[in-house]
C-alpha cells in the first residue's frame, strides 16, 4: 500500500497537490468508515467496556463502581473456574499435538502415491465441515455407555470391558479431546499436504542418492521445511481451543458436574444465565490477557512488520 | 494447493511397506467415517432395535419415521414443530449475512490493497488482532448496544452480527487477493480518469471470481455451523438450527429417541456437507486462505 502514490491527471488542475490527493482518496476513506466505526466500537469500545465491567461489582446489572481485583480474587478462588482453566489446558495440550501428531502422519502416508488419494483426503477433512454442535451430539451418541461402544464390546463377549470416560468425572474432559481431534486432524492433515507438495523434487532424488532412510527425510529435512505451515497450523487450532465452547454445550454440557467446564462456558454462564457479571467479565478478561499474551507476538511477526505489498 | 503432484518416494511394487501404507489410512478412515456411520444408520432404526444395543449394525427393519419426525414434529423444548423451523431460520440468516459480509470484505480489501488512506493500516492491524481475540469479550456489550437500540434478538441484530465478526477473515482474504492483481491494471484505470467505485465495480470486481468462491464457501459453512451468536442474538423466533439441535437433543423429557435425534444431526450437517462435497478443493484454499480464524 505504500507503493501506490495517486498521480490523478485528469484531475482538473485547480488547488495544491496534497489537496487534489485528499479528494481523490475521499471515497476510499468513506468506503472504510463504517468498518472504522465497528473497530472502534466493537472491537475495542466492547472489549474496554467489559474489562470495565471486570472491575465492579455488577451482578443481574451493570453497574459502574470500582471493586478493585475483588472479582479477580473471587475468580482464583471458584473451583468451575479453576476446573475450567485445568481443562482448556489439557484440551489445548492435547488436541493441538494430537492435531499436529495425525495430521502429519496422515499427510506423509497420503503422499505415498497412493491409489484413491481424493478419496482418502475428503474422508479425513470432511468432520471439518460439519458444526462443533453435530460433532458433539454424533460423540456423545456413540461414548454413551448404556447403548453405545461400551455395551457393542461387551456383546461381542467381553462382559467386563467399561467405557465410561463420557460419564467419568476423571475422563470425561478426554472424550472432548477425541471428539475435537475427530473434528480437526483433517484440517492440519490439508496444510502439512499442501506444504509437502511443496516440497522440491530434488530433495528426494538427492537423498535418493545419499541413501537416507525415507523417514529420516520426514524427520530431519521436510519437517523443518514445513515450519510456515505448522505454525498456520497451531495459529488456526489455538484460536479453535479459546472458542472451546459448542464442543462442550452440545456433548457434555459441562458435566458430568463441573468435570467438563471451559473458560467460555464459564463466561457465558455468569453472563446470561447466572447473573454475575462482574465475575463473568473478569473471566472474560483473563481470556483475553492469555490470547493477546500467546498470540500477538506471532500477529506482530507475520502481519504488523512487513507492512504493505508483497505479491 | 495449485501444484497437485505427488512428490513423495515412486510407488514401488506391493511390499510390506506399501501394505503398511495402506492399513494404516484404511484404518484412519475407518476411525473418521464411524461417527457418520452410527449417525445415519441410528436414524434409519426403530428405537425396539436401538434399544438391543449392535450400535454399528445396519437397520433390520430401515425406516425413515425418524427423518419426517426429526423434519417436522420433534420438540425444541416447548413446541414440538421440528427442526424444520430452525433450518428456515437459518436460511433466513444466512443469505443476508453471507451477501452482506462478503460486499464488506471486498470493498475494505480493495481500499486497503490499493488506496493510501490515512490510518487504514493501523485500523486493518486491529481487525486482525481483533479475528483472535475470544467472542466471550465482546458479547456483553454488544447485547447491552443492541438492547438500547431496540433491535437485539431479532434477524437484522444476527445479521450484523455476522457480518462484524466476518469483518476480519473477509477483510484480510480480499486485501491478500488483491494485493497480488498487477498494480498496473490499476494504474491505467487511474490514468484512465476512474475514480474508487468505477474502477471497483469496471475493473477490480470482475477479476474477483475465485476469491468470491472462496469467501462464500467461507461464510456459508461458518455462518450455518455457527452456535453461539445464533444463541446469543437471534431471539427466540430466529434461533438457527444448530441451537434447535442441541435442544432436540438435549433437553428432551422421558427416554430420549436416538433415531430422531440423529436423523436431526444429519439434517443440521447436511447443508456444509454437501457445500464441502461439492467444492472439494476451494474448501481447503478457503481455509487456508482466511486462516486467520478458526
């Protein structure tokens, strides 16, 4: 964008240069308004407005009293909210490796120059096109103990097999996981092929010739290689972990008790349903501190710094 | 995705290798279609056979009860007129919120790659961060705006919406593609005497094609998969379908009917289903092409 300079000649030759420039540029910068308007008012109004909220005492209302961190000391103190932060941890560790550990095998065994290989990927990536709400309620029919795999295993005769992580305070939170990794292996499984195909053909013929084992080639040169793409990656499944939230409603709602509890369902409870948000907002807050602490660096890298065109 | 060429080792002969290959991705897919399978041959059983157990078995007695059930008489809490109402209801959000995000997508894309206007990059940066940055944020005080202004909970506060919260990935997936058009083109049409919207609508629009493809399999699928600003903003008469489901589903009294639940599953997925069948490749260039957001 800093390329462009606007030399408008038709432009009839009355007033200074800079001003014949602001009125061509005119309808440009109208065209933006209203976008400015909604940055200005959603995306930052919202959010100060609510990290606002954080610091009073609203309940069924907001009010505009200042309670100091009183929220945030009742926040660290909730154990739905102590469960919930627990469990976006191990739903994050956990669905982002697993994402990466299957997308990539998946990937690499696809481009084996297999037979069927469209087949194949559009099995792998289609959960990808199907809600968090159907992918929820499809898991939660399947891992529900009284009809689903449990009581298949034990009519085929093992009368003693148990599957009841769904209802198992304990497990429940890792039912989530396979459900999210059913969800979105596919999608890490799209971009590392993409970035395998990529990949320079001479490479293989050279370690062809050295006699590198193949999957030493995966390991210690293509995977490398495929750094922007993994990084893509973990950008998309990371912001998937913070919305962590229809998975949960449509699949656990939650439970068994609070085993199943996230941070935005935690948010979304105290502000619509439980009338508490001073508490909700706080939460809210806490979200967006470990978003912005995570991911800026990464947005200032790839978007902020190198400013302009580049085809 | 454009160089399609597999690049891996040659193919050799079947060898054990070559078998392992293969079991390992028919084992794979076996895993990712199991959940569909028990969806659609659930929904094809009366519930005496459900009732027996055999999950993965296919129907003895198939019927299609639990589909018009699911369609049109199943109970989302208090009224029981099926997910029909929320399917139409999401139609009902969709055509405007995709049309309307994507018209915004384009024209920011096009100022931006292409105007030098005053703080428009600084503006571009927040939106950027702002595609990150959890809905739970923004959603309290986007209810209490809508409240004053008298329109929450209603198609027009859904719609806008959508259209905010698409801002950012359209925005960015606009600006990406019209930053590698050649500028000359735009050049000439300047020297030409083309001002903003002639040069948009002469010149710039008609070379957008595939990226108009792309947002609208974009939009559609996310606006229809969406939950929780359908829950949030929608009101009661406009809650899209995906809420009805979980209703169907999850609030229901007494035994619950697995066959018409999933029979309301597959409905509720088939609409990104066949989008995502029909596009094949775009959806995956989608995806990465706006993978600002999840």
């Amino acid at each position: 964008m800093d390329t462009i300079s606007i030399r408008a000649p038709s432009m009839p030759s009355g007033g200074t240069k800079t001003q014949r420039r602001v009125k061509t540029r005119l309808p440009a910068a109208v065209a933006l308004l209203p976008t400015a308007l909604i940055v200005l008012v959603v995306y930052i109004g919202c959010m100060l407005w609510t990290v606002r909220l954080s610091f009073t005492s609203s309940t069924l209302l907001p009010k505009l009293d200042w309670v100091g961190l009183a929220q945030y000391s009742r926040l660290f103190a909730n154990d739905r909210f102590l469960t919930s932060a627990s469990n976006i941890v191990i739903f994050g560790a956990l669905f982002i490796s697993g994402c990466l550990v299957i997308g990539f095998l998946l990937a690499v065994f696809i481009d084996q120059n297999i037979r069927g290989e469209g087949l194949f990927r559009t099995v792998f990536l289609y959960p990808y096109s199907m809600s968090f709400v159907v992918t929820g309620v499809a898991w939660q029919w399947f891992l529900n103990p009284g009809l689903g795999l449990q009581k298949l295993v034990r009519d085929m005769g093992f009368e003693s097999f148990t599957f009841d992580w769904l209802v198992n305070q304990r497990m429940a939170i890792y039912t989530i996981v396979v459900a999210g990794l059913w969800h979105g292996a596919g999608l890490t499984m799209a971009i590392l092929l993409a970035g395998l195909r990529g990949v320079d053909k001479d490479l293989w013929k050279a370690a062809k010739v050295d006699g590198i084992p193949t999957w030493r080639v995966y390991t210690s040169v293509v995977l490398p290689l495929l750094r922007p793409m993994v990084v893509t990656a973990v950008v998309l499944l990371t912001t998937g972990v913070v919305k962590l939230y229809d998975l949960v409603v449509a699949m656990t709602l939650g439970g068994p008790g609070i085993a199943t509890e996230v941070p935005a369902k935690f948010v979304m409870d105290h502000l619509f349903e439980r009338n508490n948000i001073g508490l909700g907002t706080a939460a809210a807050t806490i979200m967006l501190i470990t978003v912005v602490s995570i991911l800026a660096p990464w947005v200032y890298i790839r978007y902020v710094r190198p400013q302009g065109r580049h085809a | 995705m454009s160089a399609a060429v597999p690049q891996g080792r040659r193919p050799r002969h079947l060898t054990i290798g070559r078998i392992g290959v293969y079991a390992f991705l028919v084992t794979a897919a076996l895993f990712f279609m199991l959940p569909l399978w028990i969806m659609v041959v659930t929904s094809l059983k009366p519930m005496e056979e459900i009732r027996l157990g055999n999950i993965l078995a296919l129907p003895a007695a198939m019927t299609f009860e639990a589909w018009t059930k699911a369609w049109s008489s199943a109970c989302t809490g208090l009224e029981c007129n099926g997910i029909s109402v929320g399917f139409w209801n999401s139609v009902r959000i969709l055509i405007p919120s995709v049309i309307l995000s994507i018209i915004a997508g384009a024209i920011n894309g096009y100022a931006l790659s292409f105007w030098r206007v005053k703080g428009a990059n600084v503006m571009f940066g927040v939106l950027l961060l702002g595609a990150f940055i959890p809905y739970q944020v923004f959603l309290y005080p986007l209810v209490r705006i809508f409240s004053l202004t008298g329109i929450y909970n209603s198609l027009t506060c859904i719609v806008l919406v959508h259209v905010i919260f698409g801002l950012p990935t359209m925005t960015l997936l606009f600006r990406n593609y019209y930053a590698g058009l050649p500028i000359e083109l735009f050049k000439a049409a300047r020297i030409d005497g083309g001002g903003f919207w002639s040069i948009f609508f002469r010149v710039i629009l008609p070379m957008s094609t595939p990226i108009l493809v792309v947002a609208t399999i974009l939009q559609v699928t996310g606006i229809w998969n969406d939950f929780i600003f359908g829950l949030t903003f929608a009101g009661r008469e406009n809650l899209p379908m995906t809420v009805q489901l979980n209703n169907i589903v999850n609030s229901t009294q007494g035994e619950r009917a697995y066959n018409v639940d999933m029979a309301a599953t597959m409905l509720a997925a088939l609409v990104p289903l066949v989008v995502y069948f029909v596009s094949g490749r775009w959806f995956v260039r989608g995806i990465a092409a706006g993978a600002v957001k999840g």
